[in-house]
C-alpha cells in the first residue's frame, strides 16, 4: 500500500519517490520510437518468438536497422532475445512489461490523485463579461 503525507505541511510524498525507481528513460525513450512501436506490435502480435530476418520482412528498414532497433528495445527490458545457435529469437516480455506500466500507473494516481480535470470528464464555460 502506497502511503502519503499531508501536501499542506510541506513535506513530499513517500509514494511519489517511487516514481524515479520506475519511471525508466530507457523504457520510455525505446517506446518513443515510431518504428520500434510498430516492430513491437508486429512482435506482440505474431502469437511466437520472431527473428530479425523475420521481422524485417515486409519492412521499410534494412535488416541491420530492425536489428539496432530490436536491441534497444531489449536493452530497456521490453522484449527477450534468446540465441540458438545462429539464430536469435525475440519475443515481447508481456508480464513484465504489463506490470511496470501498471505501476507507473498506480504511482501518478497515488501522487497526483487531484490533477487538473480532464477536458473530456468536464468542459469549461466561457467567461461571462457583465
């Protein structure tokens, strides 16, 4: 259970600490990517572990370039590549990457539970001049 002090006396929020031990740049700069975030989808939606040649089929990107991206995206945890012999098979880590957005999640709702109301939840009425 995430706990959180008063805002009025000035002290910080124990749960909002949390928010730099998750909230990974590496993470969040792997999933910036246009093209990495379509190889990701084409990897989540495949239903198995694909390799590089495979995921460059059909491709706008050279092989070496899916490569690159692909190891970004392994490097910031997103995906798992398991080499077999001399081939290497990826695969998207669905539990994991699942939970650290949900904690992401959770933390901002714990810090910033009264953040601005949202344009959708409430629309704003024009100023009326007397």
């Amino acid at each position: 259970m995430v706990m959180q002090t008063s805002k009025r006396a000035g002290r910080k929020r124990p749960c909002c600490s949390d928010l730099g031990r998750v909230l990974s740049p590496r993470l969040f700069k792997a999933l910036a990517d246009p093209t990495r975030v379509g190889l990701l989808i084409r990897l989540a939606t495949a239903g198995s572990a694909r390799n590089v040649g495979e995921m460059a089929e059909g491709a706008a990107i050279d092989l070496s370039v899916v490569s690159r991206h692909l190891a970004i995206l392994r490097e910031a945890g997103v995906i798992e590549c398991v080499k077999r012999g001399k081939e290497v098979r990826c695969s998207v880590r669905t539990t994991a990457l699942a939970r650290v957005l949900r904690e992401v999640a959770d933390l901002l709702e714990a810090c910033c539970p009264a953040g601005p109301p949202s344009s959708e939840a409430k629309e704003e009425k024009p100023h009326e001049r007397p």
